[in-house]
C-alpha cells in the first residue's frame, strides 16, 4: 500500500485538516478510508479530507506521514492529481458555476421527495403540468413514502436519499426536481454519495424551501448552478402565468432577463451590485451553518425568503449568519416572501441587521411561498440596481 497523508494545517469549518491519498490507485484510497471510517463524502477529486484529531489513527493505520509538497509530487508522479479544471466539484465563493444543459422536449426529469411526505393528488396536478411540457417523467421508488414513525417525513432518510442519489446518478436524467419541501433534507445530505454526484454528468436540480440544503451541495460540492423554483407539488397548483415563466426559463433561457419583471421591489439601501446569486429559505440556511456544505455569500447577490416565521426569529437568523460570518463580502440582498410578518416589521428588520453592510438591500421580489413564485437560478451571475428595483441575469440561466 502507499497511502501518504500531510500534517493537519489546513483550517477549514473552525478546524485544521489534512489531506489523505494513494499515490498508486483511488480503489486503493477508498478502501483504505472506509476501514478507518472516514465517510465518502470526505473525498474531494483525489484525496481525502481528515480533521486533525483523526491524524494520528490514520498514521497508525498505515498511512506515510510526509509534507504536503511531497504529498503533491507523488501525486503528480502517479497520474492521479485531479485538478478542478478537469472535473465537476467545488468552485471559489463568488464564482460563476457550471450550467447544466437546458430542458428539451422529451427530456427525463426524475421526481423525488426529500424531505416532508406528499399528497398524491398534488403531486399528480403537478406531474401533469410537466407531461405538458414534454418532459419524460420518472417518480422514484419513496416520492410517495411515509416514515414509519415520524410523520414529518416522506419515509426514511435511507430510503430518501437512496431516491436522490439514484435519480442524480442514472446517465439518462435531466433534471432532478424535487416533489415537495417541508423539513427532512438537511438530514439526507451526509447519506449521499458526493463522489458519485460530481461524476455524473452536470444536470438541474429543481425545488425550494427545504429544497435549500440540497441547492447548497449541488452549487458548492458539486460546483452547478441549480433553480430555486416551485416544487411539483405547488408547481401543479401555479397560475398559468407563473407555471410558464418557469417553462421558459428551463426551456428557452435567455441573457439579461429581469427576474422580478412587472413587481416594483421595495428599495431598503440604495445602490448597485453585480454578483453570483446565493442563498434561498433563511431558516434552512442558518441551520445549515457549521456543516460541511455552508457556503458563505462571499462575492455573491443574497436572495433568502421563508415562511411561517415570526420578526424577531427572522432577526435572530439574521444575526446569527451575521455573527458567523456568512455576510462577510456580500455584494447585495433580495428579500422574497416573508408571508407572516406584516410589510412595515419585515422591512425594519432588514434595514436594521442589514443596513450597515453597504450593499443594497431590496424587498417584496416575488420568490418563495407564494403562488408566483418566480424562478432564481443559483450560481449565476446578476446584477441588482436598488433604485431601478430589478435584478437581472447577466447570462443564460442554462446552457
């Protein structure tokens, strides 16, 4: 065996790391990671990340203590050293991310519920709305499932993302959409196998809401742009209007189209910004802070909305991304729907956590739970002009 690992000194989530690799074959690598219990998703093109406090087992275990510049070397050597170039996986914050191909007629678009369970007759209404369109559907094996104990969820987290992980990974589907929100999917994403995702082929995934902590790992573990539209269950239930501005931007995407067009946003701080658009449901983001796949809004347009939650909880979350740095270099804010807390309170509240960032700041976009909830594609770049009250794609949304 040669497997070789270089000191913990690479700080990453509040820890130092190290990297771990097999300078003679990956099979090699895996094997020798899963004995010592190292999950798969640890593994990023061609070493594993180790934290500091498991260094000394791995060495123990086998693996060649050396310093990181002959770690390289020997990679190199080998033929093994994978550069991001050559592969899907993790982009710096703030840059624009891989595109998957538009949709087309006669596209497969897999279905999946991973997180809160799903009613058959809406997801039928909206399984309809997608045969329209053209699409080949292919519902997974749960999208129906029930947890047998907890009633929050659409069947078991094994079962769940055994769906997701299958739809990503089978070559002939184009998008993943997802069937409903709720809350489970933060619990899913550890299951996954994030290795098999990044070699698959770059395709859409579709959803919103819960739907947020899988946008998180598809834009800053797989390094692709993914849609914070409906789900399929309020996407059977949307206006005409609405179903359609989706279509089109799935179908028929274009450059420089305004996001929000025909709604006036509400100006919070004045100003312009060009950025790559982050964000999504604000609970679900501040829950996902401290994990591997947070990804900060550095160099990035913030769009966040929620549902349900009181002003003085949407202060806290606010401050609580503020305190963790999650803020840090933010070009701009785009505030969607907040459905229970009245206009004036929502907007106090942005103004007082958000204001003294120096970036604009603007409100009422119609995203998120609401029945015109207008398409944002993730990890495309855009430019927000407060006091014209537009944001506008600076690129196609899909390739």
């Amino acid at each position: 065996m040669s497997l070789l690992v270089d000191p913990p000194a690479w700080p990453a989530h509040g820890r130092l790391w190290s990297h771990l690799v097999s300078d003679e074959s990956l099979p090699e690598l895996h094997a020798f990671a899963s004995g010592l219990g190292v999950p798969r998703q640890a593994f990023d093109r061609d070493h594993y990340d180790v934290p500091a406090e498991a260094y000394a087992a791995v060495v123990a275990a086998g693996a060649e203590p050396v310093d990181s510049r002959e770690l390289v070397a020997r990679l190199v050597r080998a033929g093994l050293r994978q550069r991001r170039v050559r592969t899907t996986g993790r982009r710096k914050l703030g840059q624009v991310l891989v595109r998957p191909p538009r949709l087309r007629a006669g596209a497969v678009v897999a279905v999946v519920s991973p997180a809160g369970p799903v009613s058959p007759d809406r997801l039928h209404r909206g399984l309809a709305v997608l045969r329209g369109w053209g699409l080949q559907l292919r519902p997974g094996p749960y999208v129906l499932g029930r947890h047998p104990t907890l009633e929050h969820l659409a069947g078991s987290d094994v079962e769940r993302a055994a769906d997701l992980e299958a739809a990503w990974t089978d070559p002939e589907v184009a998008a993943v959409w997802c069937a409903r929100g709720g809350s489970g999917s933060h619990r899913l994403v550890d299951l996954l196998d994030h290795t098999a995702m990044a070699d698959a082929p770059p395709r859409l995934l579709v959803g919103f809401s819960d739907v947020t902590a899988l946008h998180e790992l598809v834009n800053g573990r797989l390094g692709l742009v993914s849609v914070h539209g409906p789900v399929v269950t309020s996407l059977g239930a949307a206006p005409p209007a609405a179903a359609e501005r989706v279509r089109r931007l799935l179908f028929e995407p274009a450059e420089a189209v305004d996001l929000f067009a025909g709604v006036p946003l509400r100006t919070l701080c004045a100003g312009s910004a060009d950025g790559v658009l982050v964000g999504g449901n604000l609970r679900v983001l501040t829950a996902a802070l401290g994990t591997r796949t947070s990804r900060s809004a550095r160099g990035g347009i913030v769009v966040i909305e929620d549902v349900g939650e009181e002003s003085y909880r949407i202060d806290a979350m606010l401050t609580q991304l503020r305190r963790s740095g999650w803020f840090d270099g933010v070009r701009g804010v785009v505030a969607g729907s907040f459905d229970a807390v009245p206009e004036q309170h929502l907007d106090a509240v942005l103004r007082d956590r958000l204001g003294d960032l120096g970036v604009p700041v603007v409100t009422g976009a119609p995203f998120g739970h609401v029945a015109d909830n207008r398409p944002v594609p993730l990890g495309v770049r855009a430019r927000l002009d407060a006091k014209a009250g537009t944001l506008r794609l600076s690129q196609p949304a899909l390739a």
